[in-house]
C-alpha cells in the first residue's frame, strides 16, 4: 500500500459504513494544486484498491471500506456499525451450542 492509499484509507476508517464520493475525497485529501490540475485524481486510487478489495463501491461511483458478510457480524460488532441492520445480526450462534437438543 502505498502514501496515497494509506491516507485514503484512514481517511475512510473516520467514516464506517457510509460511502463517501470521489470528489469529497479528492478535496479532502488533496492540496490545492494536485485539486486544480484534477479534481477526481484520486479515482484510480480509489479503483486499484477496490479490484484489491480493500473497498467496495455503490451504483453512484462513491466508495466505502469494505464490509464484513452480513453473517460474520455479531450483534456487538453491529453495536458499533450503523449500517448493518439488527435484524442480521444473532446473538447465539448454534455452533457455540454443541450438543444442545433441538427442538
């Protein structure tokens, strides 16, 4: 990972769950003359670490980290990430039962 990718990348840590555009990214991140010569330079940025899957993206072209499955997440994880509905979540998981009768 190189400076311009682990700045992205912190960046987007302050932002959990929200997809965030590459404009407001570039402006954030970039200075004023990297801004003025292009205002989306850190698109290739932003896509090189998607195809490395270190982010995912939506149908507007905005970007996020990349989420945990649905099912990897437990209720105190979801706790602590707005984007994850509680309903997904489980607080028991049947393999941490073993050998419990069902029902």
């Amino acid at each position: 990972m190189n400076a311009d990718e682990a700045e992205i990348y912190e960046f987007l840590r302050g932002f959990p769950g929200v997809f965030v555009s590459v404009t407001e990214i570039s402006k954030k991140l970039g200075n004023r003359r990297r801004i003025e010569v292009d205002r989306n330079w850190a698109r290739p940025i932003l896509r090189r670490m998607e195809m490395d899957g270190a982010l995912e993206s939506n149908p507007f072209g905005e970007y996020r980290l990349r989420q945990k499955e649905v099912s990897e997440i437990n209720f105190k994880d979801a706790l602590s990430n707005p984007s994850v509905p509680l309903g997904d979540t489980t607080i028991i998981k049947i393999q941490d039962v073993k050998g419990a009768d069902t029902v």
